[in-house]
C-alpha cells in the first residue's frame, strides 16, 4: 500500500518544514507561553484578590476565553485589531498590525487566561491549615506566601502548565486560517504543491506525535520528582 | 495577672450562625485547662480566637496582658510567643523536618541557622525524633508528625501551648507518645489550653475542665469537681457516653 509513496518528496522539502515552519511554531509557543504566564499570574492574583472589582473583572476575562473556540478568537484579534490600534492611538486608517502580530497578542492573551486558571487552582490547592500553621508560628501574610503556600502550589501546578504548553504547542497549527507559515502550514503547502498530500500530512503527524510524546514523558517524570510525600 | 483571659467572647460566621456565644474563661500562669464537649460545639474555634486565627466579633482576648483582638502590626511576634498544634499536625510538607522546625526561628525571631539548627535538634531529642531530622513530614508515622508538631512550636521559646484536638486524627496506637510528651510539659510548668476528648489526659494532668454546648462555655470548673459532680445536666450526660467503657 506504501509502495507508490513519494519519501523523497519529505527530504526535498525538509529545511523549509524546520527552518521556516518549526521555527514559527516554537517561537509562537515560547512567547505566548512567556508572556502568557505573567498575564496568567497577575489575573490570577487579582481573581484570588480581596477586591471584588478586581476578581470580578479576572473572572470575566477567563470565563469570556475559555467560552470562544480559538480559531474564533484568532480571526476576531486579526479583523478587530487595526480598529482597536486606530481607536487608540485615534489614527485616520485602522492600523496594519500583520497576522504575525496579531496571532501572538491573541495567543498569549487566551493562554492567559488558561495558565491563571492553573495557578489559582494550585495556590488553592494548599490546604488552609497549612496558612493557618504559618500564621500560628508567627509568620506574616507576604512569608507565609513565600515560605509555605507557593512552594507547594508551584509543586502542584508545574507539571499542569508544561502540559498545557504542549497543548498549546499543537494549537498553534491553528495559525493557518491566517496562512501563516507554521510547520503544519509548511507541510500542508508543500503537500498541495507538490500533489504530495498523504505522504506530508503523515510526516507531519509523526513529527508533532513524537515532539509531544516526548515532552509528555518528561513532564511525567519531572512530576514524579518534583512532588510532595504525603 | 493570667497568662489568658477571655472575656464576653462571641462570634458568628454568619448573621444566622453563632459559633461562641458570650464565653468568658481564664487560664493562669503554669495551669493546664481542657477544655471538651460534643462536635461543633466550638471548642476549636474557642482555641483558634486566642492567637487570633479566627476572629471574633464581640468581646476581648488577652495573652500576657496584650490584647488580642485589637492587635494587628504586633500579631505575628504574639502567635511566634503562643505556641499552636493542630489536630492535622500542620507540617509543611515540603520541608524536611529539620527545617520545619527552623523556618520560625530564623524568619521571625531572626536566629542564625546554626543558632536555630542547635535549637531545632535540642527538641528533636526531646520528643524523641533525632534520627529523623533529614526526613521530610510524609515520611513519618501520625504520632510522630505530631510529635514533631510539638517540637516545632516548644522551638520559639513559647509563653503557652494551644492544643486543637492534639490527638483525635491519630491512631488508637499513636495516642499515647504524643501524650506522653503534653504530661511532661504540663509537668514542667507549662501554660496549656488543651482541647480534647482524651478523659485520661484530663484526669492526669488538668488544674481545671471547661466543658463546652452549642457554643457556650456550660461549665468551667476545677478537674476533681468536674469529674466527681457536674453541675449541668449537658456535662453528666456528656461524661455518661465518654465515660461508660
């Protein structure tokens, strides 16, 4: 059943798939992990927050991501964008922000709200008694943050956020409803160029299986070290 | 004057709920006090008011002549001075149990860590865990978890201990190593607020019982009055089903 396949066609187009697709897609990863996790720690502090006005507008913004599909939510940022620029900074034309732009603010902004969730659900993870035992020995609100809470609630969440960079890591092949060149945009032009269809999508399906197979493994034992006797 | 007084307490959680209703005790200097009754009768609550995690709404508690209620830049070097043991022992999971035991001394009474670790071992030694100051809380059976619970709260150099229900999350083989170490506290002069259920404890080394209802402190009397004739019907009847085998 393999023998008509064309594997030279997946040699011929490999610099292009890695130099030009890979290289996309792990930057887009990074940099909306990066930036997603600092926009997820202030929005999960302001949810855990005594503010109401503040926890309300975290528990907005969250329920309001995790509600969109994030094909949706790419296509709204890309057409919404130039107007919001041109709002802002009251320009006369709605403002040329490109797909690349546009698809970097939009996933950091949506995985925002998924890694805030995460670390909300870790910092509450740590039971109450464990803040009251550091309150009792005498420590304040801020060391008793530093010292018990977050060590443990970092315990607990680390192995959650790599695996939701994973996840993320596969989302961004979703790029291509803006013809953006990821790896999976490469290989489905190559594909289409070259007539070549079953032979990339496969390729490209092993790549992305054996990256995230891989990734999941480590995570697996890096949970097994890093977590706490009970 | 008395290591803690409690006066007109009350609080609610909610308009609905009153938790302590208008309770007034006092514990003097070196006395060990238990203080027990049914299941949500606020006993654990009663304890926590006095280092102020769970605030009250009414009345004044005051350790060592400083007021409690009020107090707030001044409470983390009061609770450091209260020592507190908790029925779950609390231990940070995270840390080994040597290091549980320098985590107060050095953040909050600002000891070195030689001066903390000499400290930390002196009491390992005393509740009888030396061998284990490497290991981290998982590691240990429940009794000896609490045991070290104890330890970590005798290392701030406390004026008085506050036992939540010290033993009541142990099993049954547990119970008395961690006793064992209250009597030779209370023995050494220790003031001691000790809520529980264990009779035995009371009867050994109590000065006087606090028996708590529905919130209300019913009876607060002296050990041998309190196990020989209750006043109140609520504490007989309590005694009869502790008591009966």
């Amino acid at each position: 059943m393999f023998s008509n396949f064309d594997y030279d066609v997946i040699w011929r187009s490999l610099p292009y798939l890695f130099q030009q697709g890979m290289v996309f897609t792990l930057t887009l990863t990074a940099i909306a992990t990066v930036f997603g996790l600092i926009l997820g720690t202030l929005i999960a502090m302001m949810r855990l927050s005594s503010s109401a006005v503040l926890s309300g507008f975290a528990v907005s913004y969250v329920n309001l991501m995790r509600s969109l599909p994030l094909v949706l939510v790419i296509f709204l940022f890309y057409f919404l964008m130039p107007y919001v620029g041109q709002w802002i900074i009251r320009a006369d034309q709605p403002v040329q922000v490109g797909a690349y732009a546009s698809t970097i603010v939009t996933f950091t902004l949506f995985e925002a709200a998924y890694f805030s969730e995460i670390m909300r659900a870790g910092i509450q993870s740590v039971p109450r008694g464990q803040v009251m035992a550091g309150y009792a020995i005498g420590l304040n609100y801020r060391e008793v943050m530093r010292h018990v809470v977050l060590p443990q609630a970092f315990r607990n969440m680390l192995p959650v956020i790599f695996t939701q960079t994973i996840v993320l890591f596969q989302d961004t092949s979703l790029v291509y409803v803006l013809s953006i060149t990821d790896f999976l945009g490469a290989a489905s032009k190559v594909a289409q160029r070259d007539g070549r269809l079953t032979e990339m999508y496969l390729f490209a399906a092993l790549v992305y299986f054996v990256i995230c197979f891989t990734a999941s493994f480590f995570v697996k034992r890096l949970q097994k070290r890093i977590s706490i006797i009970r | 004057m008395p290591m803690i007084t409690i006066e007109k307490v009350s609080k609610w959680y909610n308009p609905q709920f009153q938790v302590l209703k208008n309770c007034t005790t006092t514990v003097e200097k070196g006395e060990v006090v238990v203080v027990c009754g049914p299941s949500g009768s606020g006993k654990s609550t009663l304890i926590k008011t006095v280092n102020a995690l769970e605030p009250v709404q009414e009345g004044t508690i005051m350790v060592d002549g400083l007021n409690v209620t009020t107090m707030k830049k001044d409470l983390p070097k009061l609770r450091s001075r209260v020592g507190m043991v908790f029925q779950h022992f609390e231990l940070f999971p995270h840390l080994k149990i040597v290091e549980n035991l320098c985590l107060g001394q050095t953040i909050v009474l600002g000891r070195s860590e030689d001066a903390a670790q000499a400290k930390a071992m002196k009491m390992l030694e005393r509740v009888g865990l030396t061998a284990h100051a490497q290991k981290y809380p998982g590691q240990l059976s429940g009794g000896q978890q609490q045991r070290v619970a104890i330890a970590r709260a005798l290392v701030m150099d406390p004026i008085c201990m506050l036992f939540d229900e010290p033993t009541s999350a142990l099993d049954p083989e547990m119970i008395n190593e961690v006793l064992d170490v209250m009597v030779e506290l209370a023995k050494e002069g220790m003031t001691m607020m000790v809520v529980t259920h264990e009779m035995g404890f009371a009867k050994k080394v109590a000065n006087r019982v606090i028996f708590m209802d529905a919130g209300e402190i019913v009876e607060d009397a002296q050990k041998d009055d309190f196990f020989g004739h209750p006043r109140s019907d609520r504490a007989q009847h309590f005694l009869s089903k502790i008591l009966s085998h």
